[in-house]
C-alpha cells in the first residue's frame, strides 16, 4: 500500500492535469450555459483514460523500486545494478545515473587505494616489528650477562634501535598526503656534516675510515629529505663495509654520492636492490638487513624528483648515488 501511494505522488502531475482540465471544461460549460450531463460523462471517461495510464505504469514503475530496494541491500561500489532510466539515456534521470556511477567508481577506486596503504602499512610494520628485535634482543643479552656490558656493543644495538625508529617515522612522511617539502637552493656541507656527525661513533666503533673534502654544490631542493636519504646511505655503507675500510661522501654539481669498501652488490641484484624488502646475496649473508632502507631512500628521491642510481663491483664495494634535478626543473 505504501508503494501505491508513492507512485501515486509520483504521478501528481497527471492527477493535477486531470483535474484541471475537467474544472477548465466545467468552467466553459457553466459559462456557456450548456447542460451539465456531457461534462459528467466526459469527466467519468477521462478519469478511466488516467486510471487507465496509471494503471500502465504501474508494474514498471514497482520493478524500478524493487531494482533499489535491492541496490540497496546489496551496494556494489564499482558497477551499481541501476534500473534503465525513465525518459531514454539523454533523461534527466539517466545523467543522474552516470553521476552515480561516476561517483561509485570514484569511492571504489579510493576504497582499494586505502586497503593496498592498509595492506602496505601492515607489511611494513610487521617487517619492521621483526628487525627492531634484533638489537632490542642483543642489549637485553648484554645487560644480562654476568660480567660488565661492553659500552661499544650496547651503544651499537641502541644505535641500531635508533635507526629503526628513523626509518619508521620516514616511511609514515613519505606515506602522508600532505606536502611535507620546502625546495630551496640548500648548501649540501651543512646537511652532509650534521649526517656524519651522527654517524661519527658508528665510524669510530668499526675502525672505519671517512673521506670526505667538503662541497660548495647547492641544488634546489629539500634539506631533511637529502639528510634522511644520506643517513640511510651512510647507515647501508657502515653495516656492508669490514673494520678497517673505507666510506667515501662526495657531491659535485647536481650529485650526491656515497661509496664504500664492502663486499660489493652482483650484477643480477642491482635492478632490485630499490625493491621493497628485497635484500640480494649480500643482504642475505647480514641478519640486520631488512631491504627497506634503499627502498625508503627509492620513495624519498621520487618524492624530490631525484633519480637515484647504485654502480658496485662485487668485492670493490658499491657506490650509490642521488642525482639532482636540474636548477628550475621542480617549478615548471
């Protein structure tokens, strides 16, 4: 019964037709002074030609409330089952429902845009629950040993643990919509010494050796980014690299290189080693290695408009490098 009055107010603009031409022809009527009995009779006949017309488009109209009652009850984001609208495909009705389409295309599109950072941020954190045990595990081994903690060792481990928490905080930046940049012409020195300052114990702890003369290059670009980047470089070359050998920092024009003595990256791993949780031979032969930091510093360049490239010959060490987009480039 509510449906049938539903329709019936959908269809007020027949009744409200109906009745105004029979109180049109009833006003000529009585204003000609003719009998009444033909305006009864074409007002009963006219009613049963409406009855009639409504009569018709009822059960169409019913599939149609039906069709959204089930929509309804069963929404589908991407293809919704709409009813063929009334009045053709150029209707009023039918450029509602390319809206609506469009706009469920829309939502489905962002729906599993937010699943795939969902699923992503899951990987990511689990991977990274995962290697933040490692040093967390070490310094609890040390504090419970029987004799005195070696001070190298646990400053090490909480090194590590810092650095963890670095890439972490990283990862959640380059993962926000917001635009977390400030390009300006940045002087590289500064931002490359305050980054081998934090690293300045890590060298000392290894007996590795620094090489680094300084730079005037000054790219546009911003300066917490390429200090996160060369930390994560730094970090890489420090883990890879045996006591006693050597890290290279250089920049030069629009370059940024960081290169070490370790063992080397092979040739097949090279393409990959950007690759998010992929860690090749050498980061297999490294337990603390999670393949997530040169995958960061991947993500990091991008969002800069940098490339970011690694040359290395298996047993003379590696050398990656952060090219700069040309001066102007990152405001056209």
């Amino acid at each position: 019964m509510k449906r049938f009055l539903a329709y019936l107010r959908a269809q007020r603009r027949v009744l409200i037709a109906w009745a105004l031409t029979a109180a049109v022809f009833g006003a000529v009527i009585a204003l000609y002074d003719l009998p009444l009995e033909p305006l009864g009779y074409a007002t009963v006949l006219s009613a049963a030609v409406a009855a009639a017309v409504l009569a018709a488009g009822w059960p169409a109209w019913s599939r149609r409330c039906r069709a959204v009652e089930e929509l309804i009850e069963t929404p589908s984001m991407r293809e919704p089952a709409l009813p063929e609208p009334e009045g053709g495909g150029d209707g009023l009705e039918a450029g509602y429902q390319t809206a609506l389409r469009g706009m469920s295309e829309l939502l489905a599109d962002r729906d599993a845009k937010a699943r795939e950072q969902q699923d992503d941020l899951l990987d990511y954190f689990t991977m990274w629950a995962h290697q933040v045990k490692t040093p967390l595990a070490a310094m609890r081994l040390l504090l419970q040993s029987d004799g005195q903690v070696p001070r190298a060792d646990l400053e090490r481990e909480l090194f590590q643990t810092g650095r963890y928490v670095d890439m972490v905080l990283g990862y959640l930046r380059l993962g926000s919509e917001s635009n977390d940049l400030l390009l300006a012409k940045t002087p590289l020195d500064p931002v490359i010494r305050q980054s081998l300052r934090r690293f300045a114990r890590m060298f000392i702890l290894k007996k590795l050796t620094l090489v680094y003369n300084g730079t005037d290059a000054a790219p546009v670009t911003d300066a917490k980014w390429v200090g996160f980047i060369l930390e994560q470089l730094l970090s890489n070359a420090i883990k890879y690299t045996p006591p006693g050998g050597t890290v290279t920092v250089s920049a030069d024009g629009r370059m940024l290189s960081v290169a070490d003595t370790g063992a080397g990256i092979r040739a097949e791993d090279l393409p990959r080693i950007f690759e998010k949780g992929y860690t090749g031979c050498t980061g297999h032969a490294e337990p603390a290695s999670s393949g997530l930091g040169l995958y960061l510093c991947a993500r990091a360049a991008k969002k800069l408009g940098c490339t970011i490239f690694a040359q290395s010959e298996p047993g003379q060490g590696a050398e990656v490098t952060l090219a700069f987009p040309p001066d102007g480039a990152l405001y056209e």
